[in-house]
DNA sequence: ATTTAAATTTAGGCAAGTCTAAAAATTTAC
DNA sequence: GTAAATTTTTAGACTTGCCTAAATTTAAAT
C-alpha cells in the first residue's frame, strides 16, 4: 500500500532522474515537494524500507523497479485525466493540472483501465507529453526545445517544458497550440530572443519561451 | 477547509440522521464509520468546532445548516461519479461504490459542474438515489419497501436500501432492476416471505429481500 | 590540507486521526 | 429510587507527515 504523499514523492523522484536512473539529491527533491531537506530525509528511510528507491545516506536515491512502475503508474493516470478533463469537460489546458493532481491518486485498476478505453488510447495529454502504457512503458519522443532551432529551420510544436498556467495562456493569446508549425528567422545573440513566423505572421519571443518550448524538426 | 475525513463523518452523520435533524448518536457515528467510539467523539469536537454540526456532550449531534450543505456536496458528487461510471465507463452497478468513495473526494467545482453537464444533469444515481443540485437541494423521493405492498398490487422498483455488491448481484441474477414491475401475490406471515411476479414468472423472495428493495405505487 | 560552505541527517516536537483503558454520565431494571 | 448496564468522554499513546534547530558529513576554496 503506497500512501498519497509516498506517490507524490515517488513522481517528483521519477521527474527528476529524467529516466537516466542517475542519484537524485535530498535537496533537489525537498525543492520539487516544496517540504524541507528533513521531511524529505524522513520519507526517502520510508521510500526505501518498502523497497520503491535505493538509498545511499549522504549520496542520493534511485527509483527501484518497482518505485519507478509506481511512479509511472501515477504520471499514467494523471496524464490521462488531464485528456479526459480537456477533452471531454471542457477544460483549457491550463486548468486540468490541479484537478488531476487529485485524480492520478485514485486507485483503481478498473478504473484507469475503462477511462482509457474511453478515451480510445490516447498517447499524449493535452501539453504534448506522452502517456504510459499500462504496463509502465513511457512512449520515448525526441523533443528539441526551440532554442535550439537554427534561423531558417521550421518546426512543429509538440510540448511545453513549463506547463503554467500562466505560460499557456501565453501561447493561447499568441495561436501557438501543439501542431502549430514555426519557422525560425532570426535569433538575437544579445539576450537569445528570437524572431518567429507563424502563419505569414512574425514576431519577436524572448528566450523563456524558446526555452519553454518543445517542438521536432518538421 | 474539510478533510476527507471530516467530509466522511459529515457524509455519515447526514444519512444516520436521514434527513430529520434528529439526534445522532456518538455509538452510531462510530459503527458507521466503523471506528471506537472515543474516535468518533475526537472527530464530533472537531466538527464542532468548525461550526458543522451541533453538539451537547452526552447527548448527540446533529448537522448545522453548513455541516448539512458540506454532507450533501460529497454525496452529490459520490452520486454522479457512480453514474459517470456507469453509463461512461461500462462498470456495473455493484463495482461503482468502492471507487466513487475516493472519487467524492476531489476538490473541484468546475469538475463537478462539468461533469453534471456532460452526463446531462442525471437526478438519480445507479442504485436509484436522488442526486442533490448544486444548491444542496436533495430531491425527496416517497418510496416504500417492497415489504410494505399487500398481494395483489403491483409496483414499480426504484432503488434499494442494501447496496452491497452481494445483494445488487442478487437482483440482476433474477432480472430486477430499476423499473422493473413487480406484482406481488402473497405474503407469508410465519417468515416474511413474499411470492411475487415478474414477467410472467413467478416465485419467492425472503425477506431479506422486500426489506431491501424500494418501490412506487404502479 | 585545512578551513569554510553547503548538503544531509538526527533529534525532538506538533497536528490529525486512530487506538486502548479507565473514568464519568446516562439509561435501564428491578 | 437505587443498582447495574450501557453509553460517552477523557487520558495517554501510536503513526504519518511535516517542522525547526542542531549535529554531522561531504564538497569547495584558498
């Protein structure tokens, strides 16, 4: 029996290794849980006795097998509820990531199971990211950030790095949506801004949001 | 702010007063919620002092008005998730109540009001209970006891009283669901026995049974 | 290589929600 | 109308998840 916050933490670890199985640091851990060092000390002990990481006092833990398919199976449900709130309750994509804070720890199988029939099997949630199978395999996808396209390339738009409220709605206001094709004109050595054109439309972006921005060579 | 726990007391005070604003005792809040009753006095304090329910020492609660709003926005949300789980995702009637107890949890109005709008505002739940509007209005709903009805008069099923998977089973193993007409032929005083027709078919029930089944007259 | 700085862990404490055991109040029974 | 039985409350303790403050370990800097 895994317990709400022990999910929580669990995910934060997942995030933070990046799929590398590299040492995540009790800091860097606190920081993404918004707790101390110290609470995050006392739940990494109890991570470890149930067997969920591997833990090396003063040198940082690493998901088990099976902390990282417990870890998946909650990014699975949180990814597929964000579809289902967007679309099948009208939610905007910056919305859905509270409520599906609560939902992803709602347990049960048949339940996660039914919900992604429902939705026909979808593979991305509504930032771009990819839904695990429910065997935990996470769909690998190579995303660039658009900062690293050279002037003159285009792209297309298929995530977000930052998935803030107020982030989306920037793209919203601006038409950048997942699918949107970009094409790069010029960049800014200066302060790394770049200058766009999406739809026979061009303007300037700074550097949050070229680094904010995941898309694929077109 | 209301925990979960609290809104799990709340829930069960509501239905151990049923709507009366009687006296609810601390013994029968504790059975319900299958705890000590030192437990249950533990959480009356606490409820009483958030001002939701009423209590003098010794003698009972009962719900304030706020308490009774909070008791009947988990339940209405309890009671659209079961229909949500149902009608959307092909689970039957007796495997909705397990996971709808974690699901009446999740805090949200949007979700709720939205979910409300996409099963197209239902007013009554899988097991035939009435589902409460957004003001916390509960629709009052006459219905008697199978048990109740003299031979010779027939009815029409609308809910049941036990909802455990065993007794919901039970009634779709011999074809009686919600709407289904029932005559009753006999009653048998010496166990409570009732033969009772369906379609034609006709044979009989214990008890157990017409204590358990609600019914409108036809 | 030792000192300083940073990260990590330990120690002790707090609130929520539960428990057991014992005390107090109420109800029931004769 | 008092004694026994039941119900309810109190007292003290445990677990989870968090905190602060202090101690320890590791890393960085000169």
């Amino acid at each position: 029996m895994v317990t709400f916050s022990e999910e929580n933490y669990l995910k934060a670890i997942y995030h933070l290794a990046m799929r590398n199985d590299a040492l995540v640091s009790t800091n860097g851990i606190a920081k993404k849980m918004h707790t101390k060092a110290s609470s995050a000390t006392d739940m990494i002990k109890k991570l470890s006795e149930k067997g969920l990481v591997n833990y090396q006092k003063y040198k940082g833990v690493h998901l088990t097998e099976k902390g990282r398919l417990a870890a998946v199976s909650v990014i699975r449900k949180h990814r597929l509820w964000e579809v289902f709130l967007v679309k099948k309750l009208n939610f905007s994509w910056d919305e859905v990531h509270e409520v599906a804070e609560q939902l992803e720890h709602i347990k049960s199988e048949k339940l996660t199971q039914q919900l992604d029939v429902f939705l026909e099997y979808p593979t991305k949630d509504p930032h771009g990211d990819p839904i695990p199978d429910c065997d935990g395999n996470m769909p690998s996808t190579q995303k660039l950030l658009l900062s690293k396209i050279e002037p003159n390339n285009s792209c297309i738009c298929i995530g977000v790095k930052d998935s803030t409220s107020n982030f989306l709605q920037y793209l919203d206001k601006h038409n950048i949506a997942l699918g949107t094709k970009i094409t790069v004109i010029s960049k800014e050595a200066f302060d790394e801004s770049m200058t766009i054109k999406i739809n026979k439309k061009q303007w300037v972006i700074s550097k949050e949001v070229t680094h904010n921005l995941f898309v694929k060579i077109n």
